[in-house]
C-alpha cells in the first residue's frame, strides 16, 4: 500500500493518514469462562485472545458479535444465548443494556455482591497502598525536577538588609515570608507616605520583604523632590535604625521616629501593662506549649562596693575580670564564674541557657555610656522623641497615617493582594491608594 502524502489540520500541525483494519462482524460462539469487574463476560477465542462479551454472564454459552479489537483483547455484545446460566434473572429496568448505568441487573442479585466482592478482594491492600505510594513518589520526583531546574535558572538567594537568604517560594520568588499577627505568610508589604493636610497619598509601594526598615529610604527619598523645608518625616518604630537614621540625617529630612521601647519612658502610657496583661479578646482553646523557666538576669546579681566581685543567686562569687569594657557604646564592668563554684551548681539550669556545655556564668553589669563612644543617631532620636514636640509628632502621625490604612483595608476591601510578581502587586497598591486619593479629591469638592 502507498503511503498518503500527511495533511495538514486547522492547528497546523502535519497528521498522517494510516490504514485502519476492518473488524470482522461474523458472529461466533463463545463459551462464557469468568466475570470482569465491569459487568462483563470473558470468553476466550480458538487462538487464546481474550474477548470481553457484553451481556453475558458465567457458565453460558452465547452467540456474539465483535465491536472492537486491540492488541490485547477483543471486544464484543451478545446476540443470542445459547445456553442460558441459572443466575440470570429478568431485568427490573426496561432500559437495561441501553442507557449504560448499570452492568448486572441480569444476574441474581445474591450473586451480584459476590461478584462485587470478589473484584474488591482482586484489588489488595498492600497494592493499593503500593499504587498510592508509587503516585506519590512519582509526583515528588517531577516535583524535584521542577526545582533543580528553578535553581538552576535562579542560582543566587535573594539576599535581605543583613545579607541573611530571603526565605521564598518557588511559584513567586520576589515575595518573602513573613511573621504577621495570623502566623507566617507569603507575601508583599505594602507602605505609603501620607500628607498630613489632607491625607492625600504621596508615595506608595509594595515590597517583597517582612523588614519595614528597608522600606524608609526608598520612600523617602521618592517623596524629597517634593519635600519643602518645614517637611518632617514620622514613621512607627518598625523604621528605627541607626543606618536609617543616619541616612536621614545626611539627607537634611528632619524625622520623628520612635524605638520600640518608647512608651516606656512617656507617662501618658504609665499603667500599659494592665491592658497587656489581659488575655486575647479571640481566646485560643488549643493547648499551649509548657513555658521555658526563666533565666538568672544581671540584676538578679549583687555587686560589691569596691566592684571587686558580684554574689550570684546561689551564694557564690563571681570574680571581676574588665573594669572599662566598651560595649556597643556603654561602659560595662565583667564578671566570670568559678569552675569549682559553677561546675556543681543546683541551679546551672536556671542561670546557664546551655548548661551542657557551657563551663561557668558570665555577667556584664552596665554603667551607663562609654566616655570613648561617639554619639549615635539612635541616641539623638530618643532625647528628640522624649521632648514635648517629639510626642506631638507621633500623636498627629496616628491621627494622619492609620485612618488612611483603615479605609483601604476595611472600606475598599483590600485584605490581602491577589496577584503575584512584585510588578503587579505594586500597581494593584497603587491602584488602590490612587481610588483613595479620588474619593479624597472628591469629598473636598475639587470635582465641582
């Protein structure tokens, strides 16, 4: 036979003509041997190929008509029965055999469960759970590969601020993890530089990071060109830095930024821990993990007169070994343990974070600020928060940035962003400040 030039079909795509043999509708007799797990009879033909015959039930003999072939197996209905089996019944649906949603309403229903039932028991436990563990592996392999050929195409780590591996995924590399008050996260941080006259939004992006102190600069410095020179930067305590304070300091902005710990040193927080101390108003039921014990602190240790020595918890003496220690800008004085002392203390597990392998107790008392150490731009910040103006200031930055957040979050809806890539997160940031900077241009009658 001369083989078909290939045509060609609507997607392009070249296909070939081959010749299809024809089936053979002579019907034959077959003798019914077996039930498959579908409802059909099996026969076997002169030459030893199976035949699965439709209709026709153990232990008959029938006459059948082939519908299709395969290498394998045949195909086939049944005709006529020549020798009926004396399990099958009558039928109760008029259209059994037409419809196709049942395969042994035929047979005796006795004999249907067993026939059931012998087909699950072919299929065993241990090769289920075979097939289920093959699946498994096999998924985990394309998974693997799909991986090693990321890496391959990506083979540097993102680095963060500190130089540490920005932990990501491999579906949307410019994200981050990071910890939120619902648990760790997947996704963008999204900040804005609001004007305080008419909460209008100056700036907005949306960044691949859990850190807010690498998103200062960047803000900032979009915002300078338009920057006047009574303009005063404020941000929250998660922008306080000495790099970025220092940064702004060179820039000439002037800036309000407060440390973690300021509401501590403001008597208009006197009395927090009352409300701290209150449980969650969503009281989580599950059960928590057992609290570590609490270590020996440097003011649980009594320092000499002469600050010769310090008494430890236990009674022992821990002797002085730096008088004028430099650390991080503050005068310190050090004490260390005694073998003898430590080595078979009772208490080494309440005073040691790793009492297995660590010799003795080590104690750095502070004295207040070095005379050699320079004065940082954290330092000035603080006395510069801790004055009358530095309060004002933090108190207009809550009544000007947080109603701005609340309206985007719980009036326009935006709990979460919904694309992926830095570049699309970022527009839909904007998109979002850019209907709030509308809605604000409307409500002042700029429209009108």
């Amino acid at each position: 036979m001369t083989p078909k030039k290939p045509l060609c079909d609507n997607n392009g795509l070249a296909r070939s003509l081959r010749h299809v043999a024809k089936i053979d509708q002579t019907p034959f007799p077959a003798d019914i041997l077996d039930l498959s797990h579908d409802g059909r009879g099996v026969a076997r033909r002169d030459n030893g190929k199976a035949v699965f015959v439709a209709g026709a039930l153990p232990g008959e003999k029938v006459m059948a008509k082939q519908t299709a072939r395969s290498r394998s197996f045949d195909e086939a209905t049944t005709l006529e029965v020549l020798q009926r089996s004396p399990d099958r019944v009558e039928p109760r649906c008029p259209h059994f055999g037409t419809c196709g949603g049942c395969a042994l309403q035929h047979l005796d229903e006795t004999k249907q469960i067993l026939a059931k039932q012998r087909a699950a028991d072919a299929t065993t436990a241990e090769g289920a759970l075979e097939s289920k563990a093959q699946r498994r592996l096999e998924r985990l392999q394309a998974e693997a590969a799909k991986l090693r050929e990321w890496l391959k195409e990506h083979p540097h780590d993102r680095k963060s601020a500190k130089g540490k591996p920005r932990l990501s995924n491999r579906t949307d590399n410019e994200s981050a993890k990071m910890p939120t008050d619902k648990g760790v996260i997947q996704g963008y941080t999204g900040v804005a530089a609001v004007d305080e006259a008419h909460q209008i939004i100056l700036e907005a992006q949306a960044h691949g990071t859990g850190s807010e102190q690498e998103l200062l600069l960047p803000v900032s410095g979009a915002i300078q060109p338009i920057a006047r020179e009574h303009t005063v930067v404020c941000a929250d305590s998660g922008y306080h830095s000495e790099d970025n304070l220092k940064r702004l300091e060179d820039k000439g902005l002037e800036a309000f930024i407060p440390d973690r710990l300021y509401r501590q040193r403001d008597p208009r927080y006197a009395g927090q821990e009352q409300h701290t101390a209150k449980p969650e108003a969503l009281w989580d039921k599950s059960d928590k993990p057992a609290e570590k014990p609490k270590l020996f602190q440097p003011s649980d240790f009594k320092v000499a007169a002469d600050q010769s020595h310090c008494i430890c918890p236990a009674g022992k003496r821990l002797y002085r070994n730096g008088g004028n220690c430099n650390i991080g800008g503050r005068r310190a004085i050090k004490f260390s343990g005694a073998q003898r002392d430590c080595g078979r203390c009772q208490k080494r597990a309440q005073c040691l974070r790793h009492p297995q392998r660590t010799p003795v107790r080590q104690v750095a008392i502070f004295l207040g600020k070095h005379a050699k150490a320079a004065e940082k731009a954290t330092e000035r910040m603080k006395r510069k928060i801790d004055t009358e103006r530095g309060r004002e200031m933090l108190a207009r930055r809550f009544a000007t940035v947080e109603p701005v957040f609340g309206n985007l979050r719980c009036n326009k809806g935006l709990n979460r962003f919904t694309l992926r890539g830095r570049q699309k997160v970022d527009g839909q940031w904007k998109l979002y400040c850019l209907v709030h900077n509308i809605e604000k241009l409307a409500h002042s009658g700029y429209a009108k």
